[in-house]
C-alpha cells in the first residue's frame, strides 16, 4: 500500500499541475491594441476586415511604447545633387531616434518603380511624391489616406500656404504632408543691371521693362525666354497674375482659352520680340545668360547653383518674380510625404513614420540648402533659414503659389497645352487664340477620358 502511494501520488500531483496550467488565462493584448487595429484600419479609409480579430494578434507588432525598434524604407526621387543633403537628414534623424532607422533609397524613373512596387506589394513605407502626382497615385492605390496620423502628428494646414497643403487632398482625405516649394525663380546679372544704372531686381511690369529696355543693346538682350521648357510653366504662371486659371474648379474643363490666357501669351510674345533672341531652345536662355550677356531669364529655383554664384563669372543673383498682372502669382512644385498602400498594416511602422515625417518638416532647414523653400511658415520664419541666401529672398514668393486642381491624370491634360505655347513662341502658330483652343479641346477630351479610367473615387486599399 505504501509502495502503491509512492507510485500514485507524484502523479497525480504533476496531473494536477497541468490542469491548473491549461485552465490558467494566458496574457492578453492590452486593451489600448484593440483601437490601434481599428484606427490603422480608419487610416486606410477602409473598414475592419472581418476575418481580422478587434486585438492585435501575437504575430502582429504592437503600437506605442512597446513597438520596439523600428525600420523603415524611405524612397526619394533625389538623384541629383539635392540627394546628399536629404541623405544627411535621415542620418540625422537616425542618430537621434535610437529606435527607428530609416534606410533612403534614390529611385530613377521614379513613378514607374512605384507602379511596380505597388503590383508586388513591395512599396517602402514612406515615399515623397510631387504635389501634381497626388492624385494620380492615390487613385492608382498607390498612395493611402494619412487622416488620422496627420492629427497624431500635431500637423496642420496653418503652417502652409494654402495651395500646397490643398495639394495634398484627394477626395476628400489627406494624401501627403509638404516638404518643400520649389518656385519659379528670377535670375539677373547684377553687373549688367549696374552697367545700366539699377540696383535692384524688378518688382513691377514697369520695372522690368525698363530693365530689360536698358540692357537690350548691341549683343546684349534684357531678357530671354525659351521656347521649350519652362515655357508652359512661365504661361501659366502670367495666365495667373492676369487673373486666369488653367481649368475649372472641378478640373473637368480647361479655362486657359480665356481672355486672361490671350493677353498671358501675348505677353510673353511680346518681350520676345522686344529683348530676347527668338526661337530659343530648352536650357538655350540659360546658357546665353551664363555668358553674362543677358540680363534676365525666369527658371526654376534648382538652377540657382547652374547661373549664380561660383556657376558663373559675373556676379548672378536669384529673387522671387516680378508681378506683372494685376495679381500676384507663382509657379510652383513641391515634394510631399506620403504612406505607400501595403496589404498588411503595421501599426508601429505607421507611428515611426509619422515621428519620421513630423522630423523631416521640422528641420527641413538643412532641405533648404539644397535649393528648396521649406513648406512650413514656421521654418522659413526661423533666423537660420532666413541667413540662407538666395533662398531667403525668394521664399515670400511661395505665399502665392497655385497648384493643380486635385484630379488623377491632370498632368496629361497640360499636354496640348505645352505644345501650344511652344508653337506661338517659336513662330509655327501666329493666332494666339486659336491655339489655346485648340489646346483647351484637346485637354478637355484628355479629362473626360481620365474620368471614365480613374472614377469618382480612389479604391480602398
């Protein structure tokens, strides 16, 4: 009997051990996972997946302070000089965020290696995109909503100039946060305005033209305009400070056709033929100019190093263009943040990305030595961006930038356009009106086409 209980009993000890393990509840999720499952979903725009449980699974990473370390792809289009300045960026926000490392990749043919991300399911985690592609990758479900992390991040459109962060909205929900501006810039030869008796840039149409009068003589010319790029952009800017606009608030109708678009174009015809060479190709205005034998060109701000400064051997200035219509008005891109679409939302890489994002705004200081304008009034404001020259004295100019209207596809109506301008610059077209309607009803069947191809709405990811 005592042999019996020797046996028994140890057994039935370590069985009742293992009935107590299996009936003991095992550690759950915190409650606080359950809203993050649901607000990653909201993010999306899209509802809760049924099959999805209300509680982070175990396999899943967790939100807030037990994400843990955090890695995240960041692609750029930086693959020109302007690309060590953001790779400095990220180094330092890897340095001083211990438990986030972001890895930047510079794309080439950049919107194509997005489309092909976005087939496979392999797109980074935060990508710039340009402001006009917005909405065009948004409805190629390319991009995602950031709604809710765009609130988390403290972020608002107070801080920006209304056309660049209305840029960022897509039917209705927020897209992308602004990095930068990158505005249509006035660059001069300071020696010549001199030789000619002024100081200063042009402000006014009065001012310019009497620049341009006085150092249009001999083999100099006060101001030389392309026929070819930026041609369009320099159009649409004057189709602005004359009171115009490219389309119609709905972006269903081209409205360059206007009277404001005639005397926009006529403008530009005329100041050919009073200070410029004629029929000049891409990048010849800038090349001309970079002999020190042209007063004035209009380009865009990435051209600052090319034709001031140690780029040229005359002392070359860049400032915001003059106001030659009634209104003021700019030109402009931008580079903007945004979420890529993945099947599976990480909660903890969305959190990281938008510490990542708020960061990059916030110190886009360091952007802004590459040849940018920052987005954020609050950093253009500061003492060490307003000792960044030229880029200080341009910046006020970005208050009136314009931006397409948010539409996928809207970059491919401006093609007509962009042969329109071409034409009448260079001679082949001599009626003006008549080439911007036949641009405008070129663009209009561009744009209802894109209405039967995209929708009304981008599909949830």
């Amino acid at each position: 009997m005592k042999s019996f209980a020797r046996i028994v009993l140890p057994v039935l000890i370590i069985l009742s051990m293992v009935l107590s393990a299996c009936t003991t509840p095992t550690a759950a999720p915190t409650q606080a996972a359950a809203p993050t499952a649901v607000k990653a979903a909201e993010a999306t725009k899209a509802p809760v997946p049924t099959e999805v449980p209300a509680v982070v699974e175990p396999t899943q990473a967790p939100a807030g302070d037990t994400c843990g370390n955090v890695e995240l792809q960041y692609w750029n289009p930086f693959t020109g000089p302007d690309g060590p300045f953001m790779g400095k960026m990220v180094e330092e926000f890897n340095a001083s965020h211990p438990t986030i490392k972001v890895t930047m990749t510079s794309q080439g043919e950049y919107y194509t290696q997005l489309a092909t991300a976005a087939a496979a399911d392999t797109l980074p985690d935060v990508a710039i995109v340009h402001a006009d592609q917005v909405p065009t990758q948004a409805f190629r479900n390319v991009l995602r909503p950031i709604d809710d992390l765009v609130v988390e991040m403290g972020i608002t459109g107070a801080d920006y100039p209304a056309g660049v962060w209305n840029a960022g909205e897509v039917a209705g929900h927020r897209y992308s946060i602004p990095l930068d501006i990158h505005p249509m810039t006035a660059f001069y030869n300071a020696d010549l305005f001199k030789a000619a008796g002024f100081e200063a840039a042009p402000k006014t149409a009065d001012e310019f033209n009497a620049v341009a009068l006085a150092i249009t003589a001999g083999d100099n010319k006060g101001f030389d305009i392309t026929g070819g790029f930026p041609v369009q952009q320099i159009f649409q800017q004057m189709l602005h400070q004359f009171g115009g606009s490219e389309f119609n608030a709905e972006g269903t109708e081209a409205t360059w056709n206007s009277e404001a678009g005639v005397k926009a174009l006529q403008w530009m015809k005329d100041v050919q033929t009073k200070y410029s060479e004629p029929n000049l190709e891409v990048d010849a205005e800038l090349n001309a100019f970079k002999t020190g034998s042209v007063g004035m060109v209009w380009n865009g701000i990435w051209q600052t190093t090319n034709v001031t400064g140690d780029g040229v051997e005359f002392d070359g200035r860049a400032t915001a263009v003059p106001q030659i219509g009634p209104q003021m008005a700019v030109w402009a891109g931008s580079h903007q943040f945004t979420l890529p679409v993945h099947k599976t939302i990480d909660p903890c890489k969305d959190k990281a990305a938008a510490i990542f994002i708020k960061y990059m705004v916030e110190n886009s200081v360091t952007w802004a030595k590459a040849g940018q304008i920052p987005a954020s009034a609050a950093v253009r404001k500061s003492a060490e961006f307003l000792a960044i020259e030229p880029q200080a004295s341009i910046a006020p100019s970005v208050e009136y930038a314009f931006f397409p209207p948010s539409v996928p596809g809207i970059t491919d109506a401006y093609g007509p356009l962009g042969e329109a301008v071409g034409a009448v610059m260079n001679g082949t077209a001599t009626d003006i009106k008549a080439a911007l309607d036949d641009a405008a009803k070129r663009a209009n069947e561009i744009l209802a086409q894109n209405k039967t191809t995209y929708g009304s709405a981008p599909k949830a990811p």
